[in-house]
C-alpha cells in the first residue's frame, strides 16, 4: 500500500522525532488533505457568514460524512448515520429513546471502553438502568476473552438493551458469535447496540447483515478523522418506525430554519430525527478525507495488510525473546498486537522515551502499524523494543 506520499506532513514530525508510530489504534495520523479540508469548511465562514449554513457548503460536507460512514458499514440508507461527538453521546440517544417508565435492564460486559461503562453505571447508580456486566474468562495468557454464548446467557425475557464491543478495546479480540447473540435479544424482544469504534476501517462489517439495532463508533482511530466526529448507526426499521430519542434539538425539527413553533413538536425524517442541537461542522471536514482513503483502499485490502505487519512484528519480538501475545488465530483479532504485563505503563512510557509510539490500557501494552508503516520500521521497532526490554 503506497500511501506514504499522502502523509508528508505527519511523517516529517515523526521522523524528526526519530520516532516510529505504532499507536494508530489511539489517534490516527491525519492525511496532508485533512488540513486542506479543514482549511475550506474554515474559507466558508470567513467568505459566506451565515449562509455556510446553506445545503450546497457545511451542511453538504455533513452529508458527505453521513455517506461515506453508512457506505463503510454496508447501510443503504446516508440518513441511517447520525453525527455524534463521542460514541457515548450516541449511547446516551439510545438509552433515552426507552420509555422512561420504570429502569432499564441492560446485557453489556466488563469488557467496554471506559466511556460507556461509565454512561451505564450513572444510568444504574440514578435508577435509570438496572445492568448485568459479564465476565470474561483469563486463561494462562493473561488475556482476557468475552465468551458470546456467556453474554447470550445473560439475556432473558426482561432485558431491554445488549451492549458490547464488536472488537475489545484493551484487547483487540473479536466478539466470536455475534450474530447468535443478536439473533437471542431479539428473540427475547431486547434491542442491541454495538460498539464498532475498534471495528470500523480495520475489519469488514457489514451492519444489515449483522442485524444489529443500533451501533456507535468514529473516526478517531482507524479512519483518522480526529476527536469529535463520531457517530450513531441506525438500522432503517427504526427509522421507519420512527422511534424517537429524548436527546433531540433544533436540528431534529422538521423545518429546521424555519423557526415554526408548533404545539406538538414536528419532527424531520428518518435518521435527521435523532440530529440534536448546533452540530460541530468543522468535524465533518476532518472526517472526510481518512473515510475516502479507506474506502479507496478498501477493508479486505487493510486487513490482510494489517494482518501481515503485527505478524511480522509479534515474529520479530518473539525470535528477540520478548514474550508478546501471540493468538492462536490471528483473524481472531483486530488490528493490534500485545505485550502483557503488570508494568504495562512504565513499559509504554519506556518505549516512548526510546522513539516507539505506543500506549497501555490495564496490563497490555498495544502495538498497532498500518497501512502508512513500512516493513522496514515494523522490524526496526522489534529491534528498539527488544533493546529496551532487555
């Protein structure tokens, strides 16, 4: 994948840094056209004002963004995307969607990102949800593993919403089994919401086939779309039964300019329903350009690429004697490697120090090359960490 000329701009930073990048798993490197991009939603204020509002500028490089995410997941319908500025954001939609009669009961595991295991214990702790957090089984890897005939366990006739992770953020691994899993809420009348965010751009998915309620995610990581342009996947069958959400704002009207203040609120069609207030537009303009060169690399494409580097990289660590995870099926796991220890962040913060770019979540360290890192540097960090380990 020659996609290095594109990244001229964050490749100069890096290399004069001495640094080899291998958290693309945390935040993507932007393209050199994010900034051009950026630069013209910007050009629309200062030459239009008011009238950047118009469905021909910001409002159509919104569209775009919306296209572009329902076409990553297999969604046939642009509306079916809704912008959001976290993942949590678009939890909170969901959740508030719900009938406010009596607690929600809530299927998720211990498993999630911090964001949404934090949005599910306030709704517990305000008497909002009751929740039911699986556990996952440890083998002698020390790596943690979500079992879905466990999580498929834990759903019964009283449960209202499943929330889990397609790919597991401190691990990578890949939620085995989905498809039951939903196929047993719905079976049992509950709604399920997938956390795609380590998912999307890094392995193939496509969300009416998977027949999933509802998922979040963004362009933080993988499609290198930076913070704030996030999103919430509604399948069209609740677009069409036109649920609603209680996390609503102008933007949901169905005149939105139209300043018409109606007895009972009127509102827009499909997925703009669930738009909110004023939305950060320039997030749009960040998104675009790293949504397009997925898209044009295309998934099946990055994986086998993604797949061919940590392959190359756990190999390396493992003939220099640093013991990384090493999967007993790679195609089991997303798009990064690991180092288990309990000093996983004072190794991380190490590595840094020695020029290799990595992060710790609990006892993993996490390694992730991509598309924009050669081979060359894959086996160079092998070298530098095996150095610093030793």
């Amino acid at each position: 994948m020659n996609v290095r000329h594109r990244f001229t701009r964050s490749l100069q930073e890096q290399n004069a840094r001495d640094e080899i990048y291998l958290a693309n798993h945390s935040l993507g490197r932007p393209l050199d056209e994010t900034a051009i991009n950026v630069q013209r939603g910007l050009d629309l204020w200062y030459s239009r004002m008011g009238s950047a509002w118009d469905s021909d500028a910001w409002i159509a490089e919104t569209s775009k963004f919306r296209s572009l995410t329902a076409q990553l997941l297999g969604l046939p319908r642009h509306d079916s995307v809704v912008p959001k500025t976290s993942a949590a954001q678009g939890l909170r939609a969901v959740l508030n969607s719900f009938p406010q009669d009596r607690p929600l009961n809530v299927v998720t595991t211990e498993g999630e990102f911090d964001s949404i295991d934090f949005v599910l214990k306030a709704y517990e702790h305000l008497g909002r949800a009751h929740v039911r957090s699986v556990s996952p089984s440890v083998p002698n890897t020390g790596v943690p593993s979500f079992s879905a005939r466990e999580i498929t366990d834990a759903i019964d006739p009283t449960t209202d919403l499943v929330v889990v992770s397609l790919v597991f953020f401190t691990t990578s691994e890949i939620l085995s089994g989905v498809e039951g899993l939903i196929k047993k809420a719905h079976q049992n009348g509950a709604l399920v919401l997938l956390d795609l965010y380590h998912a999307a751009g890094v392995i193939p998915i496509n969300f009416m086939e998977l027949e999933a309620d509802f998922s979040i995610g963004g362009s933080y990581k993988y499609l290198r779309g930076g913070p704030g342009a996030c999103w919430l996947a509604i399948h069209p069958r609740h677009l069409e039964s036109r649920r609603r959400t209680l996390d609503t704002g102008w933007f949901a009207k169905k005149e939105t300019f139209g300043y018409d203040r109606k007895v009972e609120p009127e509102w827009a069609e499909g997925g703009d329903s669930w738009l909110e207030s004023t939305p950060p537009i320039l997030t749009s303009y960040q998104a675009v350009p790293g949504l397009e060169l997925t898209l044009e690399l295309g998934i099946d494409n990055i994986r086998r690429d993604s797949l061919a580097k940590n392959q190359i990289l756990r190999e390396a660590l493992r003939k220099s004697n640093v013991e990384v995870f090493q999967p007993k099926s790679a195609q089991e796991y997303g798009a990064f490697s690991l180092l288990v220890s309990y000093q996983a962040q004072d190794i991380a913060e190490l590595l840094c120090s020695k020029g290799i770019n990595v992060d710790a979540r609990g006892t993993f360290v996490r390694f992730c090359p991509d598309c924009v890192t050669t081979t060359e540097e894959v086996e160079t960090a092998a070298v530098r960490i095996a150095k610093a380990l030793s």
